[in-house]
C-alpha cells in the first residue's frame, strides 16, 4: 500500500473531490483534520461512499450500497497486490513509496524543482 505523506493528503482528497464532483456524486461531509482527512459522498445510484486518510498515511476507502437482497459473494478470482499475513492481528501500515504521494514537500515546492 502506497504511503501518502501528511503533505500530499490534502492534494489527494482534491484529485478525489474532483473526480467524485464530475461524475455526479453529491458530497455529504468533508472532515478536514490535520491527522485523519476525510470525505463521504453519495452516487446518483444511492450508493455512501468514504475515503479516509489514516496513520501513517493509509487509505481507505469504503462503500456502503444501498438496500439489497443479500447474496452470495464469489471468492476474488486476483491475488492482493499486497501481501497479507493469515496470522496478522492488526491491519499493515503502508510501505510503498512513491515519488509523488510519498513526498514530504509540498506538491508546489516538487514541481517548481523540474
């Protein structure tokens, strides 16, 4: 999982933001807290929709259908991109740095050093 440092954060939820703004989806609340940012938003279809920065920069991103008949759900036919203890108590930190989202500067600071 890829690590989004504190200084790129609110640059994510903006990328996000305008994404779920173009295509409909109605912004219910946005939590702007220096340490856990979050947004929720619902789709035209009914469905709750949540990205939540954590500790350590970790991302979730959740959603919440709207009533349904419960059903079966088939076993996922890909493996995780990362790997995943059986025995693991705790959910992993992320541990994947990137170039951009990982950056401890400010996005204006990076792109004026090109």
């Amino acid at each position: 999982m890829t690590v989004v440092s504190a200084e790129r954060r609110g640059s994510f939820l903006g990328v996000v933001d305008r994404y779920w703004r173009k295509n409909g989806y109605r912004l219910r609340a946005i939590n702007n807290h220096v340490d856990a940012p979050a947004m929720y938003a619902e789709t035209k279809d009914g469905y709750v929709v949540s990205l939540i920065v954590a500790d350590k920069g970790q991302v979730h991103f959740d959603v919440d259908s709207p009533c349904v008949q419960e059903s079966e759900v088939a076993d996922s036919t890909s493996q995780a991109t990362a790997p995943l203890d059986p025995e693991a108590e705790v959910i992993p930190r992320p541990n994947i740095h990137s170039d951009f989202w990982s950056a401890e500067a400010p996005e204006a600071e990076v792109t004026s050093e090109r």
